[in-house]
DNA sequence: CGGGATCCCATCGGATACTG
DNA sequence: CAGTATCCGATGGGATCCCG
C-alpha cells in the first residue's frame, strides 16, 4: 500500500494536517475533489476566475447549466469554502458570487488543466478517430 | 463575450488547432474535460501516474469503483489517446494500462490540483462547519 | 485475471411554476 | 433579478452472471 490511507483518521476532523487520501473511499477529501472537478463544478469555479460575478452572468457563461444545478453547485462551493455568496436586499436583488483566496488556488489550477486540454484536442480529436476507425474496420 | 466560442468551427475537425472552448455547451473540449475531470477519471488518471498498471490493481487503489466503471472509464480515456491498453493473450490474460504522453502533461495537472485539495482539507473542513453552524442556528 | 452483458435502482439534472 | 420547489425522464453506476 503506498498511501498511508485516510480511514479512521479521517473520520475526527479536529486533527489539523493530518493525511487526507483522494484515494480512499470516505475521504473528505474525495467530496471536495468531485465538487470542484464535476460536470458543472470546474465550469463554475473557472468561469469566477476573472472577478465576482452574478447569478445570471454565470448562467450564461456556464454555457448550458441550468437554474438548479448552478444553484447547487455554488452551494457546495460556498460550504466547501471556494466561494462567497454576498447578497444586497436591494431592487432589483443582487448577488455577487466570487472566489475565497483558497478557490483562487483551487481556479489556478483547474485553468491549468482546462486549457491544457483544450489545447490538446486536437490530438484527442485524432485519436478518437484511429480509435473509432479500428473498432468499424473490425 | 469575452471567448471567441467553439460553436461551428468544433464541428468540423479537419481544422488543426483552432479554438476549443469547454464553456461552450456543444465543444467536444467539454467531453474531453468531463471524462478527465469525473467521479472516476481523475482518480484513475491519477493512479496511472506511477507507471502501468494492471486492471485489478486499478480497482484496489481507485477505492470504491466498480468494474463497470473502471472499464467504462477506462475505454473512454483510451479513446480521447489518454491512456493506452496493452493486452497479452497470456493465461491468466494480462492486461496493461498506461498514460500517454498527453495523459502524463494530464495527470501531472491533475495531481497538482488533488494534492492542493487534500492539503487544504483543514480549511475546507473547518468552512463546512461554520457554514452548517450558521444554518443549524437560525 | 480481465472484462462484456444485463438488470435495476438511485441520483442527476432539465423544465416548469412560484416567491420575494 | 435571484432564487426555491416540484415533477419527472435520462443517466450513472452497483450487483450479478458469464465468457475467454
């Protein structure tokens, strides 16, 4: 076993650093990873990297999220600490959503990622092809 | 509109390397980013990072996959040319998989950002609980 | 061992309608 | 505008069986 495992350790969150492990199935660890890394999760934390933004500003920016599902997943960031909800009781209502210094962090290096990969699609696209053309050739 | 949209020009991909955009609903960046970023896709690229690995071995380290989704997850990663299948016709069959370059640069991104999530876990974890507090309390 | 095929259910997630 | 609530179909994903 190479990862020292997060079990038991896991379970008492009043341990400072103790080892968290993605890996292990009831990490916490593991549910913070699939909100920032899930379908709309990535999206959402990369689309606040340039500055605060409004619901409606996400919506069209997260092209294709629906109400619910934005909703949902700026809750799970806000709970997780990625972002902050500030909301004025004005008329119209206006809610600003923007990311902590910790999803600062966190958008970094999902950009990284995110234009790696679409920088790489081209290869992708081509691959998919050989790919494809083995499997209808067979 | 601050991105230049994936819109028509993903459609046709004869083009080299024209702009992909994962905000864009219909650019297969999305795809792409979807199976690298899920539930499964990150953790198993990541277990990949070390060298080849078998199918079972696979298994135990991405702990709670199944072996529908791993061979799920795994077909579609070898067709994006993120990982490759090595298979020998041997008794008991063995079968190797393995990163790609591209699957390497992916990985190593990856990895940066888990390793940035499990380290940040105390602030995360100490977040969730004054966010269940304030609500807990109304 | 390394999977493909099937069954089946839980959750995801979209559309719509309603509130403030 | 910024949501919440409900309904409901699509899909994700686990369990099981089976084959090479």
């Amino acid at each position: 076993m190479e990862t020292p495992a997060c079990t038991d350790v896991c379970a008492e969150a009043d341990a400072a650093d103790l080892s968290f492990d993605v890996f292990a199935r009831a990490c916490p660890s593991r549910e913070t990873l699939e909100h920032v890394t899930g379908r709309w999760g990535s999206l959402t934390v990369g689309a606040l990297r340039d500055g605060p933004r409004r619901f409606n500003e996400l919506r069209r920016r997260v092209d294709g999220v629906s109400e619910k599902m934005l909703s949902q997943t700026l809750h799970a960031l806000e709970r997780d600490g990625i972002v902050t909800r500030e909301a004025q009781a004005t008329n119209p209502p206006r809610v600003d959503y923007e990311l902590t210094p910790l999803g600062r962090e966190v958008a970094d290096r999902l950009l990284a990622l995110i234009h790696f990969v679409e920088g790489s699609m081209g290869v992708v696209l081509s691959s998919r092809e050989a790919y494809d053309a083995a499997r209808g050739g067979l």
